[in-house]
C-alpha cells in the first residue's frame, strides 16, 4: 500500500487529497500546521465556515473520512523547517511504519525553499515526490521519481529556488481559486500514475465513478499518463521527469520533457 | 522575428502582452533586444554577468535552450521562444 504524504493543506493541498482519494489513495499524511481562515474558504474547499480556527491538517482528515471510512488519515501539525537535514525523517516518523509501505510526497506548501528542500530530501532518500505551484492563473507540477535516474528530477529544470523578491507568493498577488484546484488535481493525478509503478505496490484501488466504490484495481487497462501518450519518448516515464505548465487564463499547457542536466547536484554525475 | 512567450510576472514590462515579437539570431540578442524595447525585463531574466537566472528555463519551441547552445542558440523567424520561471506558490 501507498501512504501520500502531501505536505500543506491549502490551495493546492486540498483538492490534491480530494484527487487522491477520488483515485483510491487509502493512506494519507496531511502536514499543516495552519488553522483554517475566512480567507482560505475560496479555494480550499476541504473546509467549511463552521471550522474556521481549526487545525487544517486535522479538517482536512475528517472530511476524507467523512467521504470513506475507508481513508487512514494522519495528521501532522507542524511547520516544516527547509533547513533541517531531518526533514524527511519528521515525516517518515509520522507516517504509517509499515514495512511493505511504500511513500510518494506532494509538496503542495507556497515556501519555494521548501519545496526544494523536501525535493532534496525525496530525491535523496529514492522516495518519489510530486512538486507544484500556482499563482494567478499559472502553475507547474512535476513528479520526480528517483528510482529512475535516467529522468530528470526538479533541480535539472531549475536549479535554485526563487528569492522571495523575484517570485510573488499568492498572498501578495492573489491566486484564481479554480486554478489551484486545477493544479492541485493535476498534482494528485501524477502521484497516482508514479504510485502506480511502484513495485509490488498499489495499485492501490481506482475509485470507479459508475461503482462508486474501491471496486477496481488500477491496471494497464486504466487510463494513465502513459496510456494517453502520443510519443514514444513519454510513454515510459509514467507521469515522471516532466514539467506541465498551465496558463489557464489563456487555455495554454505545455508539457517540457527535459534531460537530467549536467551540473545538476542529483544527476551531475550520471550525465 | 520570433514569437517570445511573456510569463504573467513579466508582463506589466511588456504592458500587458503575453506575446511580443522580437527580433534576434540567437537567445543572447534577442534577449538583448527585448530589454532594448522593454526595459527592466532583461534584469529579471538573466543576473548582472549576463547568465540565465537559476530559477528560470528558457525555451526554443520545445527545446531547453541549455541543451543546445545556451545564450548562443540561433533563433529563426517563426520560432516561439518560452520563458519559465519556477512557480511556487500553493496557499
């Protein structure tokens, strides 16, 4: 089984947990330190006025389990730090210990240099991470899958993260709701497709619309990233090593499919 | 002259435009060239010895322009050329 731990309960968090659990995830760690405000209810709509000063993370997971008994939801309240060399062991702490388990993390948080930072520590650790952004109307995700070293990973597109003064947080310059629920679910779509290539593992369940239920094992007769592909070059990478771009005000999505760069402190040595 | 993708950050640089068409033989002047008509968007692209910021992709149609021949990319008419910066955002 597959625990997805998503890391930030907000714009982007929560409709990728409402994507993972349409898609059939069973466990999630929901990571937010945050308590739910009047301004957030736009767009993160796992929430409701009634919980306003409530834990995210702990929301978050009452509303997963108020739509599947089925969900094990974790939480955990806390404000991730991008310079602890622990980071990623706070998280394997929290989450489920099963031995068979294996992770995949959605850094969903609006901190570029913990987006980074959890990247660095995934890539570092074999763990598969799925790394997004929105703002306005245009956002990225890209999922890196770190047992395949042949695929780029987020540092081989872009080296550094961007200083604060150079890269507008939502906050500042407001973000479309429906766009981060676009990317959120893009988000969870590409966790899905990498968790589907883990061995031994999921296929987790698919949550069928017409059963209704957790009825159907995701298998090669599932729509995926790769079924859906035209090329022959993507049709490998299962959703991994690509960056999508929306610009969604103007219907534009572009789909870059890098090499791992040289220089780049994951895949310099490969290359 | 090729079609520049302007990224919506950028934009109040370009009045707005998301596309403007410049001219240039390769990413280097043609860069060059859209400061020359929209000042200040150099700056923000490339940093003071004239280098691609880190957290920005450049590309040529489909092609990042670090596998090919970075600033010295020659760049035809007809060509769209996409700047991308990383996005982080996610509140």
């Amino acid at each position: 089984m597959t625990c997805f731990v998503v890391i930030g309960a907000g714009g982007l968090g929560c409709p990728a947990l409402m994507g993972l659990q349409a898609g059939g995830a069973r466990r999630v760690l929901i990571v937010d330190d945050d308590a739910v405000d009047l301004s957030n209810l736009q767009r993160q709509v796992l929430y409701s006025v009634a919980e306003l000063g409530a834990s995210k993370a702990q929301c978050a997971a009452w509303t997963l389990a108020s739509r599947d008994r089925e969900v094990e939801a974790r939480t955990l309240a806390r404000r991730l730090d991008p310079d602890s060399p622990t980071l990623l062991a706070e998280l394997l702490d929290a989450a489920p210990t099963d031995a068979s388990e294996e992770l995949v993390v959605l850094e969903c948080s609006d901190n570029p240099r913990l987006k980074f930072a959890v990247h660095d520590a995934c890539v570092a650790a074999s763990v598969p991470v799925v790394v997004g952004g929105v703002v306005g109307w245009r956002g990225q995700a890209m999922a890196v899958d770190p047992r395949r070293p042949e695929l780029p990973c987020y540092r081989c597109l872009f080296e550094e993260p961007p200083p604060r003064e150079l890269a507008p947080a939502c906050a500042a310059v407001g973000v479309i709701g429906a766009a981060a629920g676009v990317v959120g679910q893009w988000m969870a779509t590409l966790a899905l497709s990498v968790a589907s290539s883990l061995p031994g593992s999921p296929p987790d369940k698919v949550n069928t619309a017409s059963g209704g239920g957790f009825d159907h094992k995701l298998t090669s007769e599932q729509p995926s990233l790769s079924a859906e592909s035209t090329s022959g070059r993507e049709s490998s990478r299962a959703g991994a090593g690509m960056l999508i771009h929306f610009d969604l005000l103007n219907t534009r999505i572009q789909r870059l499919e890098p090499t791992p760069r040289k220089g780049c402190r994951h895949h310099g040595e490969l290359c | 002259m090729a079609t520049v993708r302007i990224p919506t950050p950028l934009r109040k640089y370009t009045e707005g435009k998301e596309e403007v068409d410049i001219a240039g033989a390769n990413v280097g002047q043609l860069l060059d060239n859209l400061d020359a008509k929209h000042g200040g968007i150099g700056e923000r692209i490339r940093d003071p010895k004239g280098a691609v910021r880190r957290f920005v992709n450049i590309f040529v149609g489909d092609e990042d322009i670090r596998f090919l021949d970075g600033l010295e990319t020659p760049v035809k008419d007809g060509d769209e050329v996409s700047i991308i910066p990383a996005i982080a955002g996610g509140l």
